[in-house]
C-alpha cells in the first residue's frame, strides 16, 4: 500500500504522451487531445516506469480542472489514486488557485466515492455531456453513460 505521500514530477512537452494510461480515463484519443496538449501532466513512477498521471486544466486564475487521472491497471487499489488526487490539490493551491474542480461520468461511483472522501463536492452537471461530445453511445454495468458529474473543492 502506499500510504502517506507520492512525488510526483511535471512531465515534459517533449516527452510521449502516455495515452494507454489517460484511456484509462476518458474513452477515446480524440477527447483526450481536447485538453492533454493545453494541460500540465504529473505522473508518479517507479523504476522508470508511470504508474499513474493526471492533467491539471487552468480554467481561469482563479479555477482549475483535473481533466484526467489514472492509475496503471496492476496498481490501481493500493492508494495511489488518493495520494494522486492530494497531490493535485497541494499542487492547485501552490499555484494559487482558489478552486479545484473534478468531472466523472454519472456512472463512475467508485471515482465519486474517491473525489467525495478527498473533500470535493458535488456542484453541477454537464448534461448529456458523453451524448454530445462522443461518438456512440457508451454503457458501463448496463447504465448510459450519458451526464458528467462536475464536482468541486475550495482551496482558500
Ligand atoms: N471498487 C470499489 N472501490 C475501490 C476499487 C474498486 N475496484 N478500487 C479502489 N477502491 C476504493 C479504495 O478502497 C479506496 O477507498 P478507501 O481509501 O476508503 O479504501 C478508494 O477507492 C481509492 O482507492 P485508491 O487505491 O487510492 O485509488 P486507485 O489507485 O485505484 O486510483 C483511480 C483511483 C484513479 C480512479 C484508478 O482506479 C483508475 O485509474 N481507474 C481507471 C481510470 C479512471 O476511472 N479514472 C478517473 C476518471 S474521471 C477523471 O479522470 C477526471
């Protein structure tokens, strides 16, 4: 288990974009490059290997959005998505933005479980936001996934 803190490092521009782990969280590459190229990813490794990311969106000054976050599949269930989610909120306030924001689909109750116990709050939904912005409809455990679940958390 990972227990108390993670480092994590800015990956670089130049650097490869580890898609196979941000598919982990959104469904397709082309939603994916709708943020990934205008945000600032944090990936957690070990042994030279990324076992989890996630990308921090500026919205304004004052806001910003975890567009995506993702824990290598092997690793997922041992903390380090929480010490993942930490870290960006540590990272949000070093930069002086008042709010933190997260989506996740109406489906993902595991995801709103994590951001919920991490302090985020429920605040708005994007209606049929995955309707509108996705090719084919997507179910998981035989529900549409059809809104996005905005939730946020103050930082001040
Ligand atoms: N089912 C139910 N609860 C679970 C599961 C599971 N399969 N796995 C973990 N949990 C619980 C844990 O018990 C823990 O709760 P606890 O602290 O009360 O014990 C909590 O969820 C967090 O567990 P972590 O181990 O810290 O989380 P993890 O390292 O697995 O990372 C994450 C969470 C990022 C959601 C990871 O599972 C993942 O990459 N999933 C696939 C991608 C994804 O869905 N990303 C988020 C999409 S939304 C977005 O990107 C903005």
């Amino acid at each position: 288990m990972f227990r108390s803190t993670i480092t994590t490092r800015l990956y670089t521009k130049e650097e490869t974009i580890p898609y196979h782990l941000l598919l982990l969280a959104d469904e397709t590459l082309e939603a994916i490059d709708r943020y990934i190229h205008k945000s600032d990813c944090y990936v957690f490794e070990q042994e030279g290997k990324i076992l989890g990311i996630y990308a921090l969106f500026r919205i304004d000054n004052d806001h910003v959005e975890i567009k995506n976050i993702a824990v290598l599949e092997a690793f997922q269930g041992k903390g380090i998505g929480t010490l993942l989610i930490r870290d960006a909120i540590q990272k949000a306030k070093d930069e002086q933005y008042k709010t933190i924001l997260i989506g996740t689909a109406n489906t993902a109750f595991q995801q709103l479980y994590l951001y919920q116990k991490e302090g985020f709050e429920m605040d708005h939904i994007k209606k049929n936001f995955f309707i509108d912005n996705y090719p084919k409809p997507i179910y998981e455990k035989g529900i549409l996934l059809n809104h996005m679940i905005m939730l946020k958390k103050a930082l001040v």
